[in-house]
C-alpha cells in the first residue's frame, strides 16, 4: 500500500493567497489498472499562472476546482507499468499537478529525451519556462542585432533564459530584477548588459541610464509599475511580449498608466498563453537543451523539499523571495 | 496684391486648447519664383492629431514651432504655375496647413486623381483619414466573415469608413459614437449593425448587449473609458488597431484599467501612425475612391467657413461637436 500525499485548493483567495487556501491529503493509491502508468514525481514545478487558477472569475483558463489536487507540472520516473510504451526507469514530464505520485494511460507523458540534462531543468529552461521565453523573445519580439532588449522577473525561470538568448542574437540585454544580489547575479552569471532593481528609491533613473538608446524589445513577466517604467523608454517600432503581469494577481487590476505611449512610439504588444501553442515546443525544445548541453544558457533555482512544504514556497514565489526557478524536490 | 490669411499657433495649450492658442494673420504672398507653383486652398482638414502637435513635449512627431502656420492638409487649385508640370485648374491636395493660400516646388503636392470624387472628400475617406481607416483594418485586425468588429468615433472621418470596409469584408460591425443622433446615422446611413452611445448611462450593458458573440477586432480612436469598456468584451485572440486616442489629448494621461486582459485574452495591440507608412497609400486610395464612386463608402462633413473660424472649428471637433468629418472652406 502507498500513501500519495497531495495538496488540494480547498478555498479561494481573498487578495493575496494564504496557506489556509491549502490541504495536504494522504489518500492511497489505488491498484494500476491495464495500460495504465504508474509514476513518482521527483520534482514539482511552482509557477506564477498557478495564482490565476486559483481565482474563481474568468481568464484564459476555468478556474481550478475547489477540492481537487492543484494544477502544476512534474517531472518523474516510471515505476510501474502495465502500458506497453513505458518501462519501470523512464523519465517523464507531466502535469499531474501537488502530487507525490501520478496514474496515466500515457497520453500526456513526454520523454525528457536528452538525459545530458537535469530532471530539474525540464520544469525550467527545458521546460515551459524556456518555451515560454522562446516564443515571447522570437516570435514576438524578434530581436535584431545591436538592439536593446529589457526583460522584467530577470533572475527567474522564463527572464534569465530571455536574456541569453538575446545575448545570443547580438542584442544589448538589460534586465529587471529585485534586489542587489539577484541583480548582480543576472550580469555576473548570465551575462546581461546591465541589471536594475526596481525596489530601489531610484529605479526609474537607473533604468534610463542602462538604455541610453532606448528599448527595443520587451519581455514582460510583472507588469504595473515596472511596465509603466519600462514604456517611458520604448523606442519607436518597439514590442512588447506579454507573458505573464505577476504584480496584478492578487485581484485588484492594476492599470497601465500611459497607454498612449503605445500609439506614439507605434508599438506592437502581444500577450500570449505558451501552453496553448503547442506546435512550437518541439523546436523550442530543441534548440534550449542544447543551449544548456553547451553551457550557453544557465540557470538557478530555489528547492523546497517535500510535497507539505509546496505552498509555502508557492506564496514565497509570489513575494519574489525565490531566487530562479522555485522547484519542490519530492523524492 | 493678394493676401494670404493664415492662422498661426501662437502659444501652446495649459490643459484644453483654447482660441487664444492662435492668431490671425494677413500676410502678402510674395512673388512666384521660377519652378513654383501657387495654389488657392479650397478646404482644410481638421483632425484630431493637430492637438498632440501643439504641445512641448515628445510624442510621435516634434512639437508644432510656435508663430508659425498650423499644421493641416489642405485640397485646393493651382491658379498659377511656372513649374512645367502643374497648371493652373489643376486639383491637388498638399500639407499647406491653416491658410488661404500656398506655394510649392511641386515636390509635396499629390493630384486628386478621380475627378468624380468631391474634393473634399481628399481630406476624408479619400484621404489620411481613409488610408487610416484602411489600413488599421485590413494591416492590423484583419477581419474575417463572421467576426464582430467595434470602432469608436464611428461617425467619424476615419471610424465610418472603418466599419463600412469592414461591413464588406462580411463582420458584425458595431459602432461607439457620443450621442442619439450620431448612432442614428452610423446605424441607418453607413449601415453598421448596431451603435453604442458611450454618453448614455447605460453605456457599459448596452455594448455588451450589441457584442452577444464578444469583440474580435476594435479599431480605436479615442481611448480612456471607451477603450476600458471595450476591453471588457474582447474574444482571444482579438486584434487593436491602435489610431488615435483623442480622450487623452489634453495633458493628463489617461491609464488603460485592465491591461491584463490583453494577457489573458492573448490580445496583439498595434499602434500606427498613417503618415508614416506612405508605401500603402497608393493601394488604399485607390479602393477608397473606387468604393466611394460606387457609393460603397458613404461619409458626412461638417464644414465651417473661412479661415477665421477654424480655430473655433478645431476646438468644437475636440469635444465631439462636429458630426462625420470635420473642415474648413476657404472659397
């Protein structure tokens, strides 16, 4: 017999989310039945959209049934199967969300398919963080040689691997980020151009100074007052890609306070939801583990051990007390 | 000896534009030169976009100087010509701004080429504003047959001739325009399906009863609370075609309430400025006046006499007190 041990969202947040939000559960597992899979989760992924989900009003997805096991992807091993396609060692990614164990017929289990790469980084740079940053940078973006490209959340899963792929294509990189340390790590190891803290008194000056020629390209993780700082430095011809405004999660809309900065500088702006563009993962993919086999995209993360501990670290993330990708190790 | 009545911007708006912005003046034409052209201005355009000209601040285009000629197109006649290849009867339309009269090396003039257009009609739908409303449309949104496509000032130069294109690309086109009388005729004589009166008080629920599929596309010209209301009702993957934001035109800017529904609805936003894409104009106005020969594109002018009153003429059309396209004849 095997205790799966599993957070549920049991309430809905009032403002910020709380811990009261949460239940751990302990039910058993129930026997595998014919083509099924049995699978350990050895990491669970933590991420901002899970804010959104929690929710009970409209936004791009329903939101998350009360009493049922948080959304969220994992990456484990097979250690059961009655399924012909999947043997007792396989590595797979999935989305079996809080959970110490998943059950599946194998239709949403993907192969990590490159073992030079660590289980953990397929939660994040390999996985829909780097896809995120990917598309965001390449398909919106497109990022010319010689132009200036600023990233907000720049230490996290999706800005750090913005950043380098922007190095990459020539571009000055500038990143935003809170605090000196989390700053000094996105130049010192990720090799940006410059790094600003927006908790500082004067961010909005040194923001200006790090883009003396304006920004061409913006990649957008936190929106409100970041986002208003940024757009005070927009180039003409600029764009924006709009993959996630973690600052207005908690209820009240924060607004954008010069959007007539939009028509001036003609600005191109596009939000975009990475796990609804499922075509482009296989190249995105690609092209990142190999990035990360060669050593040219780096990035961190903060562990929390064990299934009891993920929303503590979820409502730390949310604070931006993690530093790169929040991860909990559950195995 | 001809005099040459002008209005210069003498002084730049505290808040609102008012009359004593401008001046009057009477200057004497000089002397024709060898290879210039004279050309009596048969009517001046007003548009929105000459207020952000007026203020000392940067935005898409530098600061009008002061105690010069306002900035205007202009459609006139030449009735003079030691240039080889202009004549006098010949119509033209050209930047010559608020005065009676202009002189040119031909360089900036463009001959009306469709005689069966009225000249007017070159500072309209066959016009910047036509090209605008062309090019947002077909460039930006893209409609498709079935889609719902909302445009605000749609009694306007450039919203009537948006929602009239799009009636033909086979959309749902719903109209937001300040006043009964206004929707009336967006409704019965540019054949919109339905009309918003964003002044009524039940503003909000009223559009939201004309969009019962939602917004595809929105074309938008005015901004603040017109475009926060519109928002609300965006489908995914819904298109803005950003063209002018004249609620915001008067110093204080107006901040966008909801901008994460441009995330959650994966909204691409584009601003442009039509004077600055001369490479589609040839297209544009080709369509424009074809459609509008065959009385496919119908538009409406409140016209004002003499150059003494365009001061007047311009601050009434920044309240909405014009009623289709706003000009001024000169003779």
């Amino acid at each position: 017999m095997t205790i799966n041990r599993q957070i549920l969202l049991v309430s809905r947040p009032k403002g910020e989310a709380s811990l009261d939000n949460f239940h751990l559960a302990a039910p058993e597992l129930p026997e595998l039945g014919d083509g099924q899979v049995l699978v350990r989760n050895n990491y669970l992924s933590l991420d901002p959209y899970m804010r959104g989900r929690m929710n009970d009003r409209k936004s791009y997805a329903p939101p998350w049934p009360l009493d049922t096991v948080m959304v969220g992807a994992t990456v484990g091993e097979v250690i059961e199967s009655r399924h012909p396609d999947w043997q007792p060692g396989d590595a797979v990614a999935a989305m079996f969300g809080w959970q110490e164990y998943g059950i599946s017929d194998g239709s949403n289990l993907r192969r990590l398919h490159d073992a030079r790469v660590p289980r953990s980084a397929y939660l994040g740079a390999a996985g829909m963080p780097g896809v995120a940053a990917w598309y965001g940078l390449n398909r919106i973006i497109g990022p010319k040689a010689g132009e200036t490209i600023a990233v907000s959340a720049a230490s996290g899963a999706v800005g750090g691997v913005v950043g380098q792929l922007a190095k990459r294509a020539g571009c000055r990189v500038v990143g935003i980020a809170g605090g000196e340390q989390k700053c000094a790590y996105v130049v010192d190891a990720l090799g940006f151009d410059a790094c600003v803290d927006y908790k500082a008194a004067n961010f909005q000056a040194a923001l200006r100074e790090a883009v003396p020629d304006g920004i061409d390209g913006y990649f957008e993780n936190v929106g409100g007052a970041v986002l208003d700082a940024v757009m005070t430095n927009l180039n003409p011809h600029s764009r924006i890609a709009l993959c996630g405004m973690i600052s207005g999660y908690n209820d009240e809309p924060i607004p954008m306070k010069f959007p007539a900065l939009l028509l001036m500088n003609r600005v191109r702006l596009e939000g975009f939801i990475i796990t609804q563009l499922l075509d482009v993962w296989p190249q995105a993919l690609k092209e990142l583990t190999d990035a990360i086999v060669a050593d040219q995209i780096r990035y961190r993360e903060t562990i929390a051990r064990g299934i009891e501990n993920a929303p503590a670290a979820f409502l730390g993330m949310l604070k931006g007390e993690n530093f790169g990708k929040q991860i909990v190790r559950l195995f």
